[in-house]
C-alpha cells in the first residue's frame, strides 16, 4: 500500500513538471521550447538529428547538382572533341581526293576510275534488267531495223534517209551531253562543233546566195546548188531554221547532261547520306553570309541561284536554263536535294536549254558571221601593229578556203589546209585530250568518295 502511494506520487509530481514546462503563452515561447528541451533530453537529441539531417541533405543536393554540371559539361567536351575530329577527318578525306589527279597519283587515279567504271556499268546492267518490257522492246526494234536494212525492196530510200537523219540527231544529241556531263568539266562541243558548224551554213548561205543546199552531201558537206530556190532566201530567220534540228539536239542533250548531279543530289537526300561537296560549299556559303562575312561574286551568284530556284520553282529553273549559266549544275544539285519533282526540273530545263538558249545562240552566231561583220573584223585587224598583215593573210585564206569548198573546188585546194586550219585543229585535240583527263579525275574521285561515304549521317537541309 505504501509503495503504491510513492508510485502515485512520483506521478503526480511528473506531470506537474510537465504541465509546468509546456505550460507557456505566446510571449515566451522561445522560452518554454528551450526549457522543454533542457528538461527532455530526448527532444534535444531529435533535434540535433534533424538539424543534422538538414544539412546533410542540403550538402546532398549540392554535390548532385555539382556532379550534374560536371557530367553535362564532361558531354559537352565529348561533343566537341568529337565534332573536331569529325572536321579534321572530313579535313583529311577531301585533301586526298583533291591529289587523286594523274599528275600526282596516276596508278591510284587510274585504279579508282576503273573500279568507278565497273560499278557503274554493274549498277546500269542493274538497272536495265529491271525494265525488262522496255529492254525486250527495244531489242526487237533493233532486230525489225537490222533485218529491214538487210532486206532489198523500195523501203531502202525511205529507210536510209531516216538512218542518215537519225544518225545526225545522235551525233548532236551526244555532244550536247557531253558538253554539261562532269559538272563543268564537260567538252565545250559548242565552240568546237556547233558553232563552226553554224557559222559555216551561214558563210555558204552568204557566198551561195541561197540556202536549198543540195542533200546529199550537206550535212556531211555544203555545196552551192545549181538554181537558187526563193523559199530559202538568205535571212536571219532562214539560216536559223537551216540548223534547227542540229541546235535543238544538242540543247536537248545538255539538259539530259545535268540530270547525273540531279539524280545523285537527290539519291543521297532520301538514303540520308551526307550530300555532294557542291551542297556542302553551299551550307558552308549560308553560314558565311549570316555571319556577313565578305562573298566574291561568284559565291554570291551561286547562292543567288539556289534561292531562285527553291523560291520559284518551275520558273526559276528556266530563267537560269535560259541563258549561258556555268553554274546550273548547283541548280540541279539544289533541286534533287530539295525533292522537286523530276519533269518539273527537266521540262524546264529542256525548254530553256533545247528552245530558248539555243535560239540566242544561234542567232547571235549568225549575226556574228554574216559578210558585212566580218569584212569589218578583217578591216580591223588590218590596223593591229607588227602582226597585222600576217593575221589578214591568214583570215583572208581560211574564207577563200571556205568558199572553195562551198562551189566544189579541186581537190588539191580542198585538202590543202592553212595554219589557221591546222591550229584549230591542235586547239581541239587539247580540249578533247583535257576533258578525257577531267572525266578520269572526276570518276577517281567519285569512287574515294563512295567508299568513304558515311551511310547513317543526314545533312541539315531547310525545307
């Protein structure tokens, strides 16, 4: 009973002291929490744990955030070093393509281009076995044309003028490609070919007085004819409906020459490869004029190109098809980046290639050659110091030359050829033997190309 009552009160007593602690108002509560704590022990350790704790997961958080900084900026490092050394490789690949040229690497040169020529020729056997109706039709036509050439009847007249005029339409047809094939390092085939050609028709318009040249031999060789015919009167407009098929094919075979850099352009947007180097010069030109940077005229002629083709399409292409544009090759490469529709590009750049520029062309040639002009132009020469007369006699016997031939000189006169003659001849040579060079470069380099290609890197491109 006694102990009970001790029991009692010690308990009592306990919770008069805890009544007396907490027991506290609004003016000193600071007061009654540290008397509290002084008198709980334990409340005063759980305090110093979740101050401790606190600052612990302050400390926490920091050196997460801290890690997190380092981490970004550590990928950011990585970015960088690996885009550097993705610029000194791309740095590294176009300086060895740049020496793959025969004067410095002619084994390599040559093995690349064989090995470009037998991919090729494998990807177009490719290709036309694919079109197998269009491949067996085309060999029966061949066939129906070998058997009927070989077979006598009234048929051969009609058949050999049309194998004589499409022999012709063939010819120019080739030389046109080959004049824009090669992004710019194509045959200039106008200056050699179509343009002598022209200005020879209109000579022998002039010296004939008509234009009812007699066929056969013209094409192969211009003789006056016998009688004048008024329907072929010697104008403008006459000599140009003279050269019409001539000046058509080959306009129509330079705009089948700019497809390659269409269709290649074109190829690497939708396989998601890296562009041509063309495209790449262009991005590189952007960025240059964003900064303004200084651009020569040139570089701002080809981004002047590039925007007109993008902005007005159908039109835009024609107006640079239209007129002599070194630089159409990057409105090809602009329009097979830019996905525009195939007959959009090439139907604009027929018309203004095959119709329009080769209209300019060949009238201005026939302006250039008509009789007057050229008497004014020997005139001139005649007045150049030292060398004057040597220049006049050598004009004045290439044109005698010329009108020999048109009225069937002998032929001792015919075959016999003038220095002049025989420069033009040398000056041929050379561009022929430069172009074969240029292809070879071109092709060698196109294969470094392809076998250095990176299949998984898209380029940037503003649609």
């Amino acid at each position: 009973m006694t102990a009970s009552v001790n029991d009692a009160t010690e308990t009592i007593g306990l919770l008069n002291l805890d009544f007396t602690v907490i027991d506290i108002d609004s003016d000193n509560m600071s007061l009654g929490s540290e008397n509290l704590l002084e008198v709980m022990p334990g409340a005063s350790a759980v305090k110093r744990k979740g101050n401790d704790s606190g600052t612990h997961s302050s400390n926490h958080n920091s050196v997460k955030h801290s890690n997190g900084d380092a981490h970004q900026r550590n990928n950011i490092s990585q970015k960088n070093s690996q885009e550097k050394g993705k610029n000194t490789k791309n740095s590294a690949l176009l300086k060895e393509r740049a020496s793959l040229v025969l004067w410095r690497k002619p084994f390599k040169t040559l093995q690349y281009f064989f090995k470009e020529v037998f991919v090729l020729l494998y990807r177009l056997s490719v290709n036309i076995s694919q079109h197998r109706i269009a491949l067996f039709s085309t060999l029966l036509v061949v066939i129906a044309i070998v058997v009927l050439s070989n077979v006598s009847g009234p048929h051969q007249d009609a058949l050999g003028k049309i194998k004589i005029q499409a022999w012709w339409c063939v010819y120019w047809l080739g030389l046109g490609v080959l004049s824009s094939i090669g992004l710019g390092t194509g045959l200039h085939t106008f200056v050699l070919y179509l343009g002598p050609h022209i200005a020879a028709v209109t000579l022998a318009a002039y010296e004939c007085g008509s234009l009812n040249f007699p066929e056969p031999p013209y094409p192969d060789k211009i003789v006056c004819a016998a009688s004048v015919d008024p329907s072929w009167s010697v104008t403008v407009w006459n000599i140009l409906r003279k050269v019409r098929v001539e000046a058509m094919m080959w306009g129509a075979g330079t705009a089948l020459g700019e497809l390659p850099p269409y269709f290649m352009a074109r190829a690497a947007r939708l396989s998601g490869s890296n562009s041509d180097d063309e495209f790449q010069e262009l991005e590189a030109l952007e960025k240059a004029q964003k900064k303004n940077k200084p651009l020569s005229r040139i570089d701002r002629l080809k981004l002047y190109t590039e925007k007109l083709v993008k902005k007005a399409g159908f039109f835009g292409i024609l107006a640079c098809a239209s007129i002599p544009n070194p630089l159409f090759d990057l409105a090809g490469i602009t329009c097979g980046h830019f996905l525009i529709p195939f007959w959009t590009f090439f139907g604009a750049t027929l018309i203004g290639k095959a119709i329009i520029k080769m209209s300019i062309q060949t009238v201005f040639v026939i302006i250039a050659f008509n009789e007057t002009l050229i008497d004014r132009f020997i005139s001139f020469i005649a007045k150049v110091p030292v060398i004057s007369e040597y220049l006049t006699l050598i004009l004045t016997q290439f044109l005698s030359e010329q009108k020999e031939k048109f009225h069937g000189g002998s032929k001792s006169k015919v075959e016999s050829k003038s220095i002049l003659a025989v420069g033009l001849e040398m000056v041929v040579v050379t561009m022929v033997i430069f172009f074969l060079v240029s292809i070879i470069n071109s092709l060698a380099q196109d294969h470094h190309k392809r076998i250095h290609k990176s299949p998984s890197g898209k380029r940037k491109s503003k649609d």
